[in-house]
C-alpha cells in the first residue's frame, strides 16, 4: 500500500531555527504559499487526510484540503518527536560536552530519551501503530506531518537517512499489506 506523506510548510520555529518538538507554533506566510503549492502538485484522488494535531500540520492539511475537500483526522502519533528540555533552542545553544550529537540524530544512532525526550523508538512504535490502523482500512490517504516522521521512515524502510526533509516536500512510502 502506498502513503503519500507531506511536511508541513515553514513555522515560526523552523524560520528561526529552533529545535521544535512538540512546540505548537504557527506557519509563516511562506509556509503557507509552500502549503498552497504543494496542493496544486498532488494527485486529487485521496479518500481522507490524515494529520498531526500540532498547529503547523494542522494550517498545513487545511489549506491542502481546499483543493480536495475530503475528512481531516488528526492523530498525535503523527507528532515530531519529542526533544524534551531541548525544545525552543538552536542546535547551536546545546551545552558542549552533552551526549546529543546531531550526527547521531541525522542517522537515527540512538535510542535514550535525552532532556526527558522520546527515542526513536518510542516514536517507531506509534508510527508504526499510525501505519498498521491505515492499511486495515485500505483507503488512499495524504498525511501531514514533521520532517523527524518522514526521517525516520526513509530510514525504516529505505535504510537510508535523507540530510535534508525540505517544508512541504512530498514522499511516497510503500507498505506491505
């Protein structure tokens, strides 16, 4: 089965550099022309739209929806991972000497809960709940959701780990039934 996934459109954490997490912050105006374009490039033919409950995937399936006019089911096992006490800083204000090293973030090498975070495995599981409940229902969906999300996917299923998850980008995914 394939799941067409879309990062939402730049926020305000995302123009400022932030690290974000579960912060709920706004898209900016480009995020929303990056929201408004990408709608005009997918296919019309998806049954239902599937998105974070975090304001930024939110504003994004919205304005996607106007273009196809189908339900919009927000789900919280869609949400970025969780960076703990890291949320709201550059990458650049993380203390040197720590144990969080963006090489390893990038790669998926880790699996501890830094700063009262989530591991990656935490967020495998509720992706991978997320994906088991989509295939039962067989429909072709779009889901809207954060660039650790798709990371993480590419890396489960390609075994690869894409360095850049551009704002309203587009990946296809195949599952296995």
């Amino acid at each position: 089965m394939k799941i067409y996934f879309v990062r939402h459109g730049e926020s305000e954490n995302n123009g400022k550099g932030l690290i974000a997490g579960h912060l709920d912050a706004p898209l900016t105006d480009k995020g929303k022309e990056q929201a408004e374009d990408i709608a005009k490039n997918l296919p019309h033919d998806y049954s239902l739209i599937y998105s974070s409950d975090l304001i930024r995937c939110k504003q994004t399936a919205e304005i996607i929806n106007k273009n196809f006019n189908v339900p919009v089911v927000y789900d919280v096992r869609l949400r970025e991972r969780y960076f703990g006490s890291l949320e709201g800083k550059s990458w650049l204000d993380i203390p040197e000497g720590e144990i969080i090293k963006w090489k390893d973030i990038k790669e998926q090498k880790y699996d501890y809960r830094q700063y009262g975070g989530e591991s990656v495995e935490d967020v495998e599981k509720r992706v991978l709940s997320f994906i088991d409940d989509v295939k039962v229902k067989k429909e072709k969906v779009l889901v809207v959701t954060s660039a650790g999300i798709i990371r993480l996917l590419h890396h489960l299923l390609h075994g690869e780990v894409p360095e850049k998850i551009h704002n309203a980008s587009v990946h296809e995914f195949e599952f296995k039934d």
